[in-house]
C-alpha cells in the first residue's frame, strides 16, 4: 500500500528492459516518427535508458573510493576500481579473472560486495534470491585480495541460505544468517560456529518476519559489538500470527497454496527481544525491555563504542510513544533515557548516531511541531536544538565531528524541492544552504565519511539526472560522473511540453502543490480532458521537482492528447510542518480524498479544463485514492483506474493501518469510514480495476470483497487480474507492456482524448 506509483512505474520499466533482452520484441509503433512514443517504445526499446550509474563504495575515509566497471578481457567481467575522490585518478584494485572459481570458466556474478576495514578481503553476494521485496538471501564468497584465493562461506548450509553476511570488526570472522539461525565462520580455518539453535519458521533469529520488513524496513537482523566479542540479534516469535494463503492456479495440474505469516488490523503482532551472544558461542543475555512484547515493537538498535552499550528505539501498539532505552550488553539491564510522544504517530528515528563520544545522540523530533534535528545528552536526557526555524529537515546527509556540521537536506522554500545545508551542530547558528539556486529542483547526495566529498545527482522534472564528484563545503564540481547527455538528446526530439508547476487552493482555504503536462500544440482556448495520477497516503509525495521514468509515459498521455496532473493533499510526507502531514491521523480515506476532489473542483473551472472530462487512476495507496474520488465524489471524475487498492482498511497489516488508525476496537469506526467499500454503492463512472493474484502486501481478497460489493450495488465496471504477480505487477514475460497498454486503451475508450472548442 505504500509504493508510489512514480517508483513502481520505474520498477517495471527496468525490469521489462531486462526481459526484453531475453524475449524478441515486438514490432514498434511510430517507428517512423522518432517525436512520438509509444507503450514499445518506452517497455521494449533501449530508446530510454539513461547513464548507467554504478554503486561507489567510500574508502580511506572518503579520499578515494571503489566502484564496478566492464573488463576488457574477462567475457561478462567486472573489476573493481579504485578512484580518487579528487583527482580521479583510476587504478584496478581487484581484476575480475580473481572472480572465477576454480575449475570454472566464467566469473561469479554478484549482486553486492563488501571490504573487510583493511580492504585485503571482499565478500561478494551471490546467486540471490527474493525474500518478500528484496533479493536478501544468497550465497557468500570470499576473496582474499593479496593471494587470489576465493572460497564459498556457509559449507554444508542450503543453497542460497545464507543472509547479511558481515566482517567482524578485526576481520578475522564473518558472521551470517541461514535459515533463521545465525553463523559465525573462522576465516583462517573456515570452522562454523552456530550461535543459535532454535531458529525455526516462525521463530526467527537475525532477521525478521514479513511485517517488520515491510514496514520498518527490517531486514539485517543483527550486529556486531565494536569490539567483536559480542553480536547483537532480534529474535522474533511469530507463532501467533494467522497465515494468509494465496493460491496458484496456473504452475501445475492442481492448485496450491503460498501461506503469508501477515498480521491484520487487530491482530497482535509478533513478539520481539534483543539478545546479545558472545561471537565464539555461549549463553544469550536477553535485554530486559519492560513493556508487554505483544503491544510494543523494537524497530532499531545501536551498538556503543565501548561494547559495553546498546540503544534501543521501543514504540508502543499505537506508535505514538518511542521510548530509547540505554542497555547493558552483558547485564541486560535497561534504563529508559529518553521518550518521545505525539499525539497522533511517530515515524521510527533511522538518523540517530552518536555524537561527543558517546555523550549525546542525534534525535529527530517534530515535537516543535516541525522535523528538527536534536542532541540528546545519554546521561539525563537533555534535549537541544540543533536546526532551527519553520522548516523540515527531511534526512541527514552527515556529521563533520572535525568542523562540527551537521549535514542535511532541507527546502524551506518549496516543498517540491530537495537542497543539501549544513548547521553547526551546538545550535547557535542559522542553517546555511550549500547547493546553488541554480540547482533548482531535487538534489541527492552521498556524503564521504571525510564530508570533503560527494557524488551529486541533480534534476528536475525538465532536466534528466547528472551526477557530479562535488568537494565539500563549497560544492566545486570536480567531474562529470555521468551526465545522460544521449538520454537528454532522445527527450528533446520528442514532441512535448515543459512540465508546469502551480498551487490550488480549495473552497476549504487548503492550497497544494502540484504539477501538469499539456499536450503538444495545447491551444489556452480550448478545452482539454485532464487525468490525475494520485497516491495521497503518508507514504509517497507526488509533486516533486524530480526527473522519474513515469515522465515518459505521462509525455505518451499528453501525445494522445491529455493533460496529466499530480497534486500532493495534506497527510502526504511534504515538508510543511507536523500539521500538514499528521492532520490525516485516522482519517485516511476522508482528509486526503475530500482535498483532492475539491482541488480538483478547482480545477475544473480553469478555462482550458473539460469539467466533463475527468479521468484519475494510482496504484496501490493511489489505487485506493482512486476508488474513493470514484465512489464519493462521482459528479467529480468521469472515469477512474485503480491498480492494486486497498478496498477494506481492516485487511490491510497492523503496523502500517493502526500507525495511522488507531486501534481496534476502540477506533473501528474510522477504519470503516475510511475505507472505500462503504461508498462503493455510489459508483457512477467508469472504473477497471486491476490487481495481482499473488500480491502478498495488499492482498487479492481486497479486490474480490469490492467485486461483491459493487455486484451488490448493481454496479458495472472492468477488472483484470494478473495471475501470481505481486504488488509491482511485473513478474512475467510481458507484463508491465500488457498493463499499461490496458490502462492506455481503457482511457481512450471512457474518455475522449484531445481539445475541444
């Protein structure tokens, strides 16, 4: 329920253009006229691929670092390269022929590498599998960089079992995940050490259930002590929670079953405790974290310097209370240090580091009512501000402990925007912004350890992604990493109109951003249908001044004569301050919908707009935003495509629907008001519904209880379901084509295209 369409749309793109590598492709549409686009031409051409910009790993605190290039003599090989952050001077670090096991012809093909801290040994991540979204488990090799040798880890464990493994601190071990227990390997003897024994199906150690993953994005599941004595794990019970089963109806002579472990609204979730074991083996001491497991989760943890120390995040069942607790390693006494409340929800701390040595932590609070960076003093709790003013701070960049900056990103201004500042970290000066007005749009950095570097991608919804080496404070450009300038070249000859920015504001006094593309050759004195891409949920903002791959077929939406809008309502993660975005609490599905049609009320007296030519669609949250614009608002929006929807909010999982809910039963009333089932009945236009069979976050069973509904109501409409494909919509030879040439077709049809006078 909680990808945006924007990167699920990308999603499927690039996964199409893998496997149209693999399928001959179709002949192409207006092959003839390179200005124009066409569902082949974005899904089954390398027409639009931009730059290949390859991960970078920072070395020697950021003075140089580390990257994935083509070999030149080892067929389907890729060294490693070592750059200099400054100069970029290039050297082979480690030649892909090291990569070949041996008796084999080919080098290992890895998804992920990491460098032991003395950088003579790689770990390379192989033949992966997906758990859930990710491909999180694998297989490990290992590289000893100086002699050539290379040896499987995990001897003796199941095929792609192995999940997480990392270096200890001295890199003489690497410890691991295999099916729910975890590992330490020797490196010098290659003996394996099993620390836990009681890892099952539903008690997990290490790693998490479905339910964590999702929503806390939890995935690595435990760490090492700086010291390397000690590793710190979760261990999660999920006997307790119900299985939902999808089934298979296509993959073999009879059905079968995939069972889900998949908490519900209501339902409790899985306990959960942080152990701590001694890396050679031993006794668990279980951290004593008051608080009944079943009504509050862990979601984050932090290792001390001295070994000795954990900070843990707890939130409550409702997830608006986040105690930090500071607990003994070795003791597992807890102490409760500090406590953050809000009234409506608060988000999980993922910015939280250390700070003088372990004398303070950095905290993000919105408890001044906007998104402030604080010191937290370990020893009392004390809080102080560190950024200040009527602005968000959206995430942090890095700390200089040297200069004592804090780096972030942040835009005061404008809400679509994303600019890098820096704020002394005692709190007794004014941010200052680093990134130039003339960047203006969204700006992404990864910051050296060392803040003198970093790699910086710059676009906006006009200019197509270049990233730059930059130096630190002064933001010089040093080189062009990549700079798309073919991709630049494709976008410009194609026939389209520069993507406009504007506010609306509702009978309601609301104003919200959005942004709208016209057709080529757009007359101001006629009249146009207009379609809105919505998601409008806590998740995902829309309106942003970013490039992303849905530009493309937006432009194919304005080519057949539509204009496409966005607009962000309140409740979506804008940087307006905690009342923009929390004003929602328990009124998803009201709040973000009734801002919405009445934005587009607006809209539709502009006198280029065709009131009666209202079309919106949206995928997963978006999907369900579609359905209750279709079934309350119906004088509104002529028709409506909703791919993925969440129809009952109760069928949706717990930690996300309560976070934002409540809980049952006390707040079951907003849950039922809420969601778009009750208004079904009111559907008066046209509506395809779409869905994936095999989608293990918003389930099928959503789609089918809307179908009764609406066959109830006696009210017609489309659906389509794509057997076993999951959220995305993508598994399958030809999917995504498939599907968005659905959605294409089924606008062309129930809304007229085109201008009229």
């Amino acid at each position: 329920m909680k990808i945006s369409t924007k990167r699920l749309f990308a999603l499927a793109f690039c996964i199409s253009f893998l496997l149209m590598h693999a399928v001959p492709a179709p002949a192409q549409e207006n092959q003839e006229d390179p200005s124009l686009l066409s569902i082949d031409r974005i899904f089954n051409s390398p027409d639009f691929m931009m730059d290949r910009v390859m991960p970078i790993r920072w070395i020697e605190e950021g003075n140089a670092y580390t990257t994935f290039e083509r070999s030149e003599t080892v067929k389907s090989g890729r060294n490693i390269v070592r750059y200099e952050s400054a100069t970029g001077d290039k050297s082979i670090l480690v030649d892909a022929e090291k990569f070949i096991p041996e008796g084999k012809e080919n080098p290992l093909s890895f998804d992920d590498l990491a460098w032991s801290e003395d950088r003579t040994k790689l770990l390379l991540f192989t033949n992966t599998r997906r758990v859930w979204r990710s491909n999180s488990r694998g297989d490990y090799w290992l590289l000893d960089v100086g002699s050539g040798n290379l040896i499987q880890l995990g001897k003796g464990l199941p095929e792609s079992s192995l999940m997480f493994a990392k270096f200890s601190p001295d890199g003489t071990k690497v410890a691991y995940v295999s099916k729910n227990n975890i590992y330490t390997e020797d490196l010098a003897t290659h003996r394996i050490t099993q620390l836990t024994f009681d890892g099952t199906e539903t008690l997990i150690n290490g790693t998490f259930d479905w339910v964590y993953e999702e929503e806390f994005h939890c995935r690595d599941g435990f760490s090492w002590s700086p010291d390397g004595m000690r590793i710190a794990f979760w261990q999660l019970d999920a006997s307790g929670i119900k299985t939902f089963y999808m089934i298979n109806n296509t993959d073999s002579l009879y059905p079968f079953t995939i069972p889900v472990q998949y908490p519900k609204v209501g339902e409790p979730p899985s306990t959960c405790r942080l152990g701590v074991i001694p890396s050679a083996g031993g006794v668990t001491t279980w951290l004593d974290i008051p608080g009944d497991p079943q009504q509050h989760y862990l979601p984050r943890m932090m290792w001390a310097k001295n070994s000795g120390q954990i900070l843990v995040q707890q939130l409550n069942r409702r997830q608006n209370t986040n105690k930090i607790w500071l607990c003994n390693s070795t003791g597992g006494n807890a102490e409760n240090i500090f406590t953050d409340q809000d009234a409506a929800w608060l988000d999980v701390v993922d910015d939280w580091r250390w700070l003088s040595d372990g004398k303070e932590f950095l905290w993000i609070s919105e408890s001044d009512g906007w998104r402030h960076a604080y010191r937290i003093e370990t020893k009392n709790g004390r809080k102080s501000l560190i950024t200040s003013g009527d602005f968000d701070v959206i995430s942090i960049k890095g700390i200089d402990p040297e200069e004592e900056y804090l780096y972030f990103i942040a835009s005061p201004a404008n809400a679509t925007q994303r600019y890098l500042f820096r704020a002394p970290l005692d709190g007794k000066r004014k941010p200052e912004q680093l990134t130039s007005e003339s960047l203006a749009g969204t700006n992404n950095y990864n910051i050296s350890p060392n803040i003198r570097f970093a790699y910086h991608t710059f676009s906006n919804t006009n200019t197509p992604p270049v990233t730059n080496m930059i130096s630190l404070p002064d933001h010089k450009v040093l080189r062009v990493i990549a700079d798309n300038q073919r991709y630049k070249e494709k976008i410009a000859g194609l026939n389209h109109q520069p993507i406009e920015f504007f506010k609306v504001k509702t009978s309601e006094g609301i104003e919200m951003d959005g942004y709208m593309m016209k057709p080529p050759g757009f007359n101001p004195k006629y009249k146009y249908p207009v379609l809105f891409n919505v998601y409008g949920e806590p998740w995902g903002q829309t309106a942003t001044d970013s490039w992303d791959y849905d530009i493309l077929w937006n432009m194919l939406l304005t080519q057949k004569g539509y204009i496409v809008m966005t607009m962000d309502n309140r409740g979506t993660p804008c940087p307006k301050g905690r009342e923009w975005r929390k004003s929602i609490y328990q009124k998803i599905g009201v709040i973000n919908a009734r801002d919405q049609a009445l934005a587009t009320q607006e809209i539709a007296k502009w006198k280029f707009v065709d009131p009666k030519r209202i079309a919106v669609w949206g995928w997963s949250g978006g999907g369900s935003m579609t359905l209750n614009l279709m079934f309350r608002y119906p004088e509104t929006y002529q028709t409506g495509m909703a791919v993925a929807p969440v129809a009952n909010q109760l069928l949706y999982d717990n930690i996300y629907q309560e976070r934002y809910m409540g809980l049952i039963p006390e707040d079951l009333d907003g849950f039922v008001e809420g969601s778009l089932l009750t208004y079904a009945k009111n559907l008066e236009g046209n509506l395809l519904i779409v869905h994936g069979t095999g989608d293990d976050n918003v389930h099928y069973q959503n789609t089918e209880q809307l179908i009764n509904e609406l066959v109830k109501n006696n009210k017609q409409f489309q659906v389509m379901p794509y057997p076993n494909r999951t959220h995305g919509i993508y598994e399958g030879e030809n999917t995504s084509r498939h599907l968005y040439t659905l959605l294409l077709d089924y606008l062309l049809e129930h809304t007229e295209p085109g201008g009229k006078k």
